[in-house]
C-alpha cells in the first residue's frame, strides 16, 4: 500500500515496504548484527557490483533500519527514506552532499543551534558561505538567492520563536531557480505538516524529538526524491558513515505507532496553556502558531494540521528572572530537546542557542527573557498548576 491508498494514522502503524521475514511477528523482528554472509564467494561478488539485492554489513544497510526508512517515507510522501544516527548526522549528510567549497547556503533566519555550529564550520573551513532571511516574501526571498546559492534550508516553525515560513511560497520561488528546499521537519513530524507535498525537495526530521517520543533515542531521518537520496546513502553516508543502530530504529517503528495520537494530545495541551499564559500579567508576549493572536496564525492554518506541542513566551524581566522562574517549576523539568511525554522548559539564550553570538541570536528574536516549553502528555491541569503557581512566585518576589 502507498500513502494515497490509506490515511497517514493507518500510516503510521503499517506504512512502508515491511517485505522482511518475521515469522508473523507483530513487532519488527531487530536485525542486530554487523554483517550478512554470502552464500558463495560469486554471489558477494555481485552484491558489491548492486548486481543482486541483498544486505552487506549493516552501515551499508540493514532490514530494520530499511523498514524504519520505508515507513518515514511513506509518511513523509517521498521516494526514499534514509535514518541516521541523530538529526545532525542528517542535516549535515544533506548539507554537504548539496553544497561545495564557494556554494551558499541561504537559511531561515532562525535555525537550530547545532545547525548554525555547522553552518559556521562549513564556513570557516571550506567556504560554503551562508546568510538568514525571514523570507517574509517572495521580494525578500529573491533579493537573498545569490548566483552561487545551491541550497535553501528552512526551519518552520523556527526554534525557538515559532515564526513560520511559508513553503508553498519558498518552493515556488526555489524552482524558478531551480534550488532544491530542504526542510527540517522536526517540530512538526509528518502528521502535522508535509513539506513535500508543498513541492519542497528533502525533509530532514531530528527523530529524537517527536518521532521517537519518549526520550530514549538520539536519531536523524531523510526523506527525499530517490536519485538525490540515493547519493547521499553513496557518499555522505556510507563514507562518513552516521548510520543508525537497529535497535534505536526499532524504538522509532514503536514511536511511529502512536505519533498521531501523541501530536494531537501535545497540540491540545500546548493551545490551552498558551492561551492561559496569554492572559497571564507576568507573561509579555506567547508565540504559538495554533493561537489565533500568532501574526501568522493564517499560514498555521494552511500548511499545518495543528499549531503542535512547542511554544515559547517572554517575561516582564531580565535573564536572571526567566532562570528564576524556571527553578521554580516543581513537576516541569528543566531541559533541551522536545517532543518527549514530560513537559520540558529550558532558556533558548543560555542553552539551546547559546553557540549563537548574541548580536545573531537578538536579530532572530532570541531576547533573555524568552522562555520556551515543550508541552508533555500529563493533565493539562497539572502542567498549568506548575506554570502558574512558579509565574505566581515569581510576581511576588
Ligand atoms: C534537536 C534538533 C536537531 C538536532 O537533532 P539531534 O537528534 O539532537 O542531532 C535539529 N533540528 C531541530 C529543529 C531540533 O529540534
């Protein structure tokens, strides 16, 4: 069965190839080795020249991470699926098999810590240069693509911000130019948003985040038009070779399983504790796409099924009052990543972008007292209790 002939919840559970040999085992069998032997010197012969189907050693391929892969594309839409050993490893994968030394990169402005570290490495070191746009519009997005541009890379929402971007408008625009659009996706996993079916080129996903779901894995995923994941599984992958384990992606087929269902729990939690900090005097602004105050809530409504589980908000105060305030938190815990069933809150300016320099990191909307939350899978109830009496702490003191 393809995407088109089932819904993507029948997707998340039974997507992809699944061709392996499991004996009727419901879960997928955890192919755990390192090697296949070959039945006969000839036959490794052929597999090494691609002239028979068949796995080799499992950096070149292995039949849970395939069926991991299979299913992200699947529901990502794409022609082929590739997982790797954590959302880095993808993106950098991407990036260098799109770019070399004097290309450019131009990039949302807006992107995840890590990715601006290697942003500034491909930089410094082999000179693929790079500039941030909010892209605003297809003027400001036309005024930014120089002649050596061979790569556009896009974060919507943007971490931590939530500004989005609007993909039809990029993809658009890309293809006159005939720049491929890669879109890192984690924030919404493909139940909520599909770049491709925008017409963007490439999804790259940290499946570490909502993908996996409960905290216990660090893996990347891509997805993509064959020919172009084809070379990347070539070259960035099989040679610099972060592969992912057959375990870790037999964790991310059981997170796939109820992503659905948890998307839509984060997203359900995360409008209703917006909304409450919204109203809350202590909080000066909320940025949640789901919320109709978002100044992009229109474009949420057109590329998104829901505003989803993340959100961040300013306080009435400097950055020793935002850390103030989160030590207050009792049940939230204090810590980066996302997506996980516990409600997480951390400080953008101090931690996730902290490689950032604070000049950078203030023209992308990062001040010191904004505050960003990954809203959990507990009772809406007690997620607010937490927020609000530390907000209510903090207001006295
Ligand atoms: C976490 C994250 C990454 C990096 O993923 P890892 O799995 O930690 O390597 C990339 N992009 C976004 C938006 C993320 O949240």
């Amino acid at each position: 069965m393809s995407k088109k002939d089932k819904q993507i919840e029948t997707a998340m559970i039974h997507g992809g190839e699944n061709k392996i040999e499991s004996y009727g085992s419901l879960a997928a069998p955890i192919f755990q080795t390192s090697t296949f032997s070959f039945d006969n010197a000839l036959e490794g012969e052929r597999r090494f020249a691609g002239e028979t189907e068949g796995y080799i050693y499992s950096r070149l391929g292995n039949p849970t991470v395939k069926m991991l892969e299979d299913r992200i594309c699947d529901l990502e839409g794409g022609e082929r699926g590739l997982a790797f050993s954590s959302g880095m490893a993808a993106i950098s994968a991407v990036l260098i098999s799109l770019t070399k030394t004097n290309d450019h990169i131009l990039c949302s402005n807006g992107l995840y810590g890590c990715t601006y570290g290697l942003l500034k490495m491909l930089k410094d070191k082999y000179h693929i240069d790079h500039d941030f746009s909010f892209m605003d519009n297809e003027e400001e997005l036309r005024d930014c693509i120089t002649q050596r541009t061979t790569c556009i890379f896009v974060e919507t929402p943007i971490n931590p911000t939530m500004r989005l971007i609007d993909l039809t408008m990029v993809a658009r625009v890309a293809r006159e130019f005939g720049i491929p659009v890669v879109v890192d996706n984690t924030f919404c996993s493909p139940y909520l948003q599909r770049p491709l079916e925008l017409g963007c080129d490439v999804v790259v996903h940290s499946a570490t985040k909502y993908i996996g779901g409960h905290g216990d894995v660090i893996a990347g995923l891509v997805v993509g038009r064959r020919e172009f994941i084809d070379e990347v599984a070539r070259h960035a992958q099989k040679d610099v070779g972060g592969v992912l384990s057959p375990f870790d992606a037999w964790l991310l087929l059981r997170g796939l399983k109820t992503l659905h269902v948890r998307m839509d729990r984060h997203s359900d939690n995360a409008a209703v504790i917006a909304e409450k900090l919204h109203h809350h005097p202590s909080v000066t602004q909320v940025h949640y796409p789901g919320m109709d105050h978002h100044p992009q809530h229109s474009l949420a409504l057109t590329q998104m099924k829901t505003g989803g589980g993340v959100l961040s908000f300013t306080i009435d105060g400097t950055k020793k009052d935002a850390q103030y305030l989160m030590d207050q938190m009792n049940m939230i815990k204090i810590a980066v990543s996302l997506g996980d069933a516990e409600t997480l809150i951390q400080h953008p300016a101090t931690m996730t972008h902290a490689v950032v320099p604070e000049e950078k990191r203030k023209q992308m909307g990062i001040e010191d007292n904004l505050i960003r939350l990954s809203i959990g899978l507990e009772s809406v109830h007690d997620i607010w209790q937490d927020i609000n009496q530390a907000l209510n702490v903090f207001v006295k003191d």
